[in-house]
C-alpha cells in the first residue's frame, strides 16, 4: 500500500507538468485549429533562459522562494517573447492557408530552435541550478512527501487556477472563447483578433515556462533535445483529455503521469516512454474525440 502511495505522488507530480505543458497546445489548437509542434522547443528555451539568468545573477547555489520566483518570471517572460515572434511571423502569414502549411511550418521552427540551441547553448547536457533544497517535509512508513514535489504540486494548481480566472472571469478570456467559436463574428463584435491570438499564444508559453522550472527543479539538467520527449507526451495529454478543452487537458496529464509512474514501477522502466504512445492509439481508435472533446461535423 506505501508503495502505492509513493507511485501515485510521483505520477501526480509528473502529471502536473505534463499539463502545464499540454495547456499550450489545447489552447492554440482551440483558437486556430492547429498544433503547434514548436511548443515544446518554447519550453526547452525557457529552461535555458532561467539556467542563464540564474548565472548571470548569482542565484544559482542560492536556494529559496525568491529564486524559484524569480525563475519562473523570467522563464515565462522569455518563452512569451519567443511564442509572440513565433507567431508573429511563421503563423500568422499562414492563418488564412491549408491547415498543412501551418502544420509544416510548425514542425520546421522546431527543428530550428533545436539547432539553435544546439548552435548557441552547446549539445552536452547543463546541469541546472539548485531552486530549493529538496527536503523530505513528511513520511509515512516508506513514503515520503519532497519539497519538490509540494513546490510542483503549489505551483502547478496556482498557474491551472489563474488560466482559468483569465479564460472565465476576464475580458481578455471572453475574448479568446469568442474567437475559438468564431473568429469572423468576434472581430464584427469588435475584438481584435490578432491580438487575442497572440495573447493565447503569450498564456500558452507562459504555461510551458512554469513546466520548464519545475522539470529543471525536480531533474537538474536540462539540453537542447529535452522538448521531444516531454512535448509528445504533452500533446497525448491534450489529445487524451480532448484536444481544445482546457480540463481535458489537465486530467490527460495526471492520467499520462500517473500510468507512466506504475507501469515503470511495476512492469518495466523501459515501458515509461511507450504507455504514452499506448495511450494515443487506444484513444484514437476507442474515443477519437477524447475524454472532454466533442464530435464536430465538417462540410465538405
């Protein structure tokens, strides 16, 4: 039973990145019907925006709220700078193309970050800073409860619940549900569409740069390539949960953090990657519209 116990908290923990991560894309994907494959890069340029201003301000062995605070601002600022000229000038262009030429498009600022990381940052893995001394705050026979993974948990529910503040109790996310609804009769409302789109894009990053801090505070060290892996299973999240629903997507990341955690455990570590992928093909031919998504007809 502690064993379980101890899984569950490690999946909760690793669920909870998964869906600060799988909000980009259900967010982008709600508003403009496209994946935005790049978004995982956004995520590894945040981590490394923070390894570098952790550097530069001599806050790297200086564990403690104030650091974590500060990382995350300029992770999330960083990765919301990169998004809003992302689209600025790769989508935008694109908006009113086949949903193919965004798609490719999407795939090649990836590919490109990542050489540019690779280019500016060096391919050999960093080791990140010390954000807080990770203490055990609580046991329980075998079971012990981390700081790390109190922070990721605080955290993680504070960004959920402010996303959903903005999406419900702003203008700003009156304005974003409008648009996903229907952007020709918002802008007839007077919303500026452009800049609802970058905004969505702006919250998105954002998102992903909280996810890039946690990850790097939790498993410290972080290289150019670190956004494949957690970005696909970001996006099976969000397709899980229901690609453009912000709960689904939430829950895809717990259930995808969560199945991860005990099939390592109890079957085989070498399984942790595939349940991801396991998990999209049982979707796909089970629930294609996911578990919070809903069937839509297209005319053709």
């Amino acid at each position: 039973m502690q064993d379980v116990l101890q899984h569950l908290i490690n999946g909760i923990s690793y669920g909870s990145i998964y869906a600060l991560i799988a909000l980009g894309y259900t967010m982008v994907y709600g508003i403009l019907q496209m994946i935005n494959f790049a978004h995982a890069e956004v995520y590894m340029m945040g981590s490394y925006a923070s390894f570098y201003a952790a550097k530069w301000l001599g806050i790297e062995n200086s564990p403690g709220l104030s650091t974590l605070a500060i990382l995350l601002l300029t992770s999330m600022i960083s990765c919301s700078i990169l998004s809003l000229a992302i689209e600025r000038f790769a989508y935008r262009p694109l908006r009113k193309a086949p949903k193919i030429n965004s798609l490719i498009t999407a795939i090649g600022v990836s590919l490109l970050l990542q050489f540019l990381a690779q280019l500016f940052f060096g391919a050999q893995p960093r080791a990140f800073p010390t954000v807080l001394e990770n203490q055990t705050l609580w046991t329980f026979g075998e079971v012990a409860l981390k700081t790390s993974d109190v922070t990721v948990f605080g955290v993680s529910i504070l960004a959920m619940l402010g996303l959903h503040y903005l999406i419900y109790h702003t203008k700003t996310g009156q304005a974003m549900r409008a648009v996903s609804a229907n952007p020709t009769s918002a802008s007839l409302m007077g919303i500026n569409v452009n800049r609802t789109i970058a905004a969505t894009f702006v919250v998105g990053s954002s998102l992903a740069g909280v996810g890039s801090v946690l990850v790097g505070m939790r498993y410290p060290k972080i290289d150019p390539l670190m956004g494949m892996m957690i970005g696909l299973k970001a996006f099976v999240a969000a397709v899980l949960g229901g690609i453009g629903s912000t709960m689904g997507a939430v829950l895809g990341g717990l259930i995808m953090g969560v199945s991860e955690e005990f099939v390592a455990g109890y079957l085989s570590s070498t399984l942790r990657d595939a349940i991801a992928f396991g998990l999209l093909i049982g979707i796909l031919l089970l629930k294609p519209t996911g578990l919070f998504g809903r069937a839509t007809s297209e005319k053709v």
